[in-house]
C-alpha cells in the first residue's frame, strides 16, 4: 500500500530520497568535521553542554526526525487506513497508538529550533492561521486571498472545518472538540491534514499562496507545520486575538448566522454549543510564545488594530503585513452605479467626457430620490470620477462628494470617441488582438483592464474600510471593483454585466458579499459587448461585429420620450 501511494506521488517519492542523499552526506561530512566540531565543543563545553560527537549525533538525530515528521504529515494524510481508524467506531486503541508514535516524535523534538535552510524570498507560501474560534480568521483568510489574487498571486483558502464536516454526516455538538473526545480529536487531526495536504498540492501544482484556515492552537501543530519549509516552502503563520468584547459578540453572531454547523439547530442551542466550543478550546490554546517557538508569525489583534510581526521576511509576506496593518473588519454597505446613460454611450462611442443624455438626466434624479431617501437614516459619501458623466450623475444626491482620478474610465488611447464599427474598420487587428485577451490587451497610447487594476488598488483598499459609499463610476472600472470585492476570476472581469441605470448593492455577510442588483425604470442603450466566437485576425467583419450591442447613429432629439417617464 505504500509503495503505491508513493508511485502515484512521485515528487514524496523524490523528496525521500533527497533526504536520503542528503542525510549521507551530512553523515560524510560530519565525519570530515570532526576537528571543527571539536573548537566548537571547547567553547559549548564550558557552557557545560555535551561533547562534539554528542552534539553530532543529537543533530542527526533531530534532522531525522524532522524529515520523519515531514513525511509523518504529508504521507500520512494519504492513509486510507487512517481515515478508516479515524471513522471507525472503536476505533480508539490504533488511535492511541498513533498517538503516542507522534508524542515520541515530538517529546523528541522538544522545542528545540528548526534547522535554518534559505528559502528563496519568492518560494510559494504557506499561511497558517492561528487562534480560538470567532476571532476573525476565516474573514482574515478570504479578504486576504482575495487582496493576493488580485496583485497577480494564485491563492486559495483551505478550510479544516470544511474538511471535518466532509467526515460527518451532521454535525453533532461541541463535544468533538473536547481534548479528551479521542474519537473527536482524530477527525480533527485527519481533517487538518487533507486540508494541509490539499495545500502543500496547491503550491506544488505551481501556485504561489495557500492559506490554512484552522485553529493550531497548540505548539506542536505549529511546529509540525513549520517542518513543510523542508519541502520548499515559505511558511507564515497569522495569530488573531480578540479582545474588544464588541467585535468578539459580532464575530459570534456572524458564525451562528453563517456556520454550517448551526443550521440545522435552534438559536438558543447554537449559543450554547457555541460557548461550550469556546471553553473547549481555551483549556487546549497556547498563544504563540516567541521564546519558545522557531516561527515566523503575525499577530493581529482586534482584526488590524494592532499587528506585529516576528521573525517576518520575504517578498510576499511584506505585501501581506502591509495589508494586514491597513485592514480593518467592519460591517460594510457599498453602493456602485455607472453614470447614467451619456450622448456617447446613445451613439456607441467608447472613452471621451460626453455629458449625460436625456435618459441619463433622468436617471441622475431617480438615484438622487433613491439614495436621498437612504441618508436621510445614515449619511453617505460619493466618489466619482473626474469626467463629467459621474459628477453630472451624482449631482443630486446630498452627501459630500469626492472625484478620483483612479476612478475614470479605461483610456481606450487611439481608439478613444470611436464606435466599436470603426475600430474594426480602422484597426482590424487591434480589435482581434482585444477580443483574443480583453484582460491584458492594452490600447495603443491607452490602458489594459490590467493597468486599471493597478491604479484602482489604493482605492480599493481604501473603500475596504468604509462603510456607506456610493461610487458613481465606469463600465470596465466597476468590473474591476465589483470583481475584487466578489472575487471573480481576473479573466471573466472584462466581461462581467454593469447594466447603465443599475445600482449594485453589497453587503458584507460572513466573509462574503450579498449582491442587490436595483434597477432604475429608466430606458438606456446596453453597452455589453459579449466576446465573440470568433477572435482570429483574419475573421470577416460580420464576425467581428456579431456581438456589438444596438446603438444609435446620431443623437435623436426625441430620446426622452422613449422612456418610461411616466412610471418616475
Ligand atoms: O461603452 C462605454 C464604456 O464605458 C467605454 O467608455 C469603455 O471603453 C468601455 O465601456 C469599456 O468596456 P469594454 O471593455 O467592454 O469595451
């Protein structure tokens, strides 16, 4: 059975007789080194701490049972016959014996510190979060993969309750996280290591960023997972400590309204189960202790109040302490239109600073109703851009009101003021060359969906902490926005639906986003262009243009009276 689990995963099999050759080659080397050892054994000796060969030997020792642990928790996780002790019932006498293999393992190990190997600062990393339960680290795990996805990084989230749920039909009460459930601990256990093996495929398949989304409270979880840096990788772990009583009953609601575990029970005994876990998991909780941990951490207290980092290096993991120290978790409503309809947007001209047409006048008064109605309970403020559309839009509304440059909409260089018909008549190639790769295609003397990416960053991370801001804004720089905040793949941003005259609303829920899409009853042109079938450089121009959206060729002068007035 091992043989084959160690065939279909050859990379183990590689990494075993790395550490073969390697431990060979130590083994020759120490033997050569005597004489250094022996200098460095006069010095350790009057400290009264053991003789050079001692000293050898413990290090061998150590390494061999640090290679044994990491094979110990990637190997082991492959196991069928664990999962079958893990759920058998009864199962308790081979559990035991696999825990006391683990505790020899680690009473070994004691706290002595990692052997230090230089990880290129770009190897792929390992986030392992850290803390009790309701403070924060599932919000912190999906905000932060979804801030990495869109610097360019491959991230993704590895939930252990997820994987503890895949092992049980319901879930029962807290008493699976009881210390002293055996049964418990081991679905526990053999859940942390899918997740963690689920991760370490991750970043071997060539991503760059796995998170770790569970609790590893005690020491020796920690140090298990710190030993994954012997296969290559970076390894960062996020402590999260709450103390702000407000926050940790806020965080407490959203798990009761949010987990899966509670919705099958009633409120009251979901507070109770809940509270219970807590108790459960305080007894067994050993805050990160530099002094007597090895580790490179972050602990974030009160959800970005406070950060400090230790023992922090690397490229990646300076972007996220930046991030980390300028996040805050609030409850977040946002609100997101287009302007409305424009004199350009009628006619199916792309770029340039038209002003709204008549139809987008009368879309302008229905959100001001709209919005006004709202801030008359909380106040809001607008950021526009700094093209007449937007602020012609937002003029109504009463709420202080601030124009972005980052805002404004891609710059769409040669091309800006033309219909997408003459971009195929004037530059066949251009056009093909979009409709192959919108996201990075970049308009000659303009900008690529990725360039608006870039410059929007400070303004996302700014609109991360507000609450209450409508942002009147642009087709492609809303796909942005709304993309971020609801994590969408970068390819499908360019294509994303914006309809004009819409108002999108999100709302934070759990670590998520709900989405209201509230449309005006106000006619507007659509300016969806679908990518066609299509996209080669020598497709005829029917093929090219079978996606365009209707428009109009001049500006009617009668265009309000298609709309629906009457109904506003
Ligand atoms: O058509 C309206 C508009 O905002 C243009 O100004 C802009 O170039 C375009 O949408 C962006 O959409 P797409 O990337 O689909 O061409």
């Amino acid at each position: 059975m091992a043989l084959v689990s160690i065939q279909s995963d050859w990379y183990i099999y590689f990494w075993l007789l790395y550490c073969k050759i390697y431990s060979a080659i130590v083994w020759l080397f120490g033997n050569h080194c005597r004489g250094a050892d022996k200098v460095r054994s006069v010095i350790t000796a009057g400290a009264g701490v053991q003789s050079s060969g001692s000293i050898q030997r413990a290090r061998t020792r150590r390494r061999k049972a640090q290679q044994h642990r990491v094979k110990h928790i990637v190997a082991l996780t492959r196991r069928s016959s664990v999962r079958r002790i893990v759920m058998a019932p009864g199962a308790s006498t081979a559990h035991t014996m696999m825990e006391d293999k683990e505790k020899t393992l680690h009473g070994a190990l004691g706290a002595v510190s990692m052997r230090t190997r230089h990880i290129s600062p770009f190897a792929p990393l390992l986030i392992a979060l850290v803390g009790l339960p309701a403070r924060g680290k599932s919000q912190l795990a999906h905000r932060l993969s979804r801030h990495l996805n869109w610097n360019g990084e491959s991230a993704k989230v590895f939930d252990c309750s997820e994987y503890r749920r895949r092992h049980m039909a319901l879930y029962g009460s807290h008493d699976i996280f009881r210390a002293d459930n055996q049964q418990g601990s081991a679905i526990r256990r053999q859940s942390a290591r899918e997740a963690v093996q689920d991760a370490v495929h991750w970043l071997k398949d060539g991503n760059s960023v796995a998170i770790f989304d569970g609790t590893n409270i005690t020491r020796e979880q920690r140090q298990d997972l710190n030993s994954l840096s012997e296969m290559g990788f970076r390894i960062l772990f996020i402590e999260c400590v709450c103390e702000d009583q407000d926050l940790l009953e806020r965080n407490i609601i959203e798990i009761l309204h949010y987990s899966a575990d509670y919705k099958n029970m009633s409120e009251d005994e979901a507070v109770d189960d809940l509270r219970k876990k807590l108790e459960h998991y305080m007894r067994q909780y050993e805050p990160i202790d530099a002094s007597l941990e090895n580790i490179g951490f972050v602990r974030v207290e009160n959800m970005g109040e406070t950060v400090t980092a230790h023992k922090v290096s690397g490229q990646k993991e300076s972007t996220i302490l930046g991030y980390l120290s300028g996040m805050r978790a609030l409850p977040q409503t946002l609100y997101f239109t287009r302007h409305g309809e424009s004199e350009y947007n009628v006619l199916g001209r792309i770029g340039g600073d038209a002003a709204l047409s008549a139809r987008g006048q009368m879309y302008a008064r229905a959100l001001a109703e709209h919005m006004n109605g709202l801030a008359t309970r909380e106040p809001f403020s607008i950021w526009t851009s700094e093209l007449r559309r937007t602020k012609q839009t937002a003029a109504d509304i009463r709420a202080p009101k601030c124009a972005i440059r980052a805002l404004n909409e891609l710059d769409a260089g040669i091309c800006e003021g033309l219909t997408y018909e003459e971009m195929q008549e004037r530059f066949p190639q251009e056009f093909a060359w979009r409709d192959q790769d919108k996201l990075r295609y970049r308009y000659p003397w303009g900008e690529s969906y990725i360039d608006i990416m870039t410059r929007l960053r400070p303004v996302l991370a700014a609109l991360e902490d507000e609450h209450n801001v409508i942002v009147v804004g642009h087709q492609a720089v809303l796909r942005c926005m709304l993309g971020y905040f609801l994590d969408a793949k970068l390819d499908e941003l360019p294509y994303m639906t914006v309809p004009l005259h819409t108002i999108v609303k999100l709302t934070s829920y759990g670590y998520t986003y709900k989405v209201e899409m509230i449309k005006m009853p106000v006619d507007c042109v659509d300016t969806h262009r679908k990518q066609p079938k299509n996209c080669s450089i020598t497709r005829t121009t029917a093929d090219a243009l079978v996606t365009v959206p209707s428009h109009y060729d001049t500006l009617p002068s009668n265009l309000w009276q298609n709309t629906t007035e009457a109904q506003l």
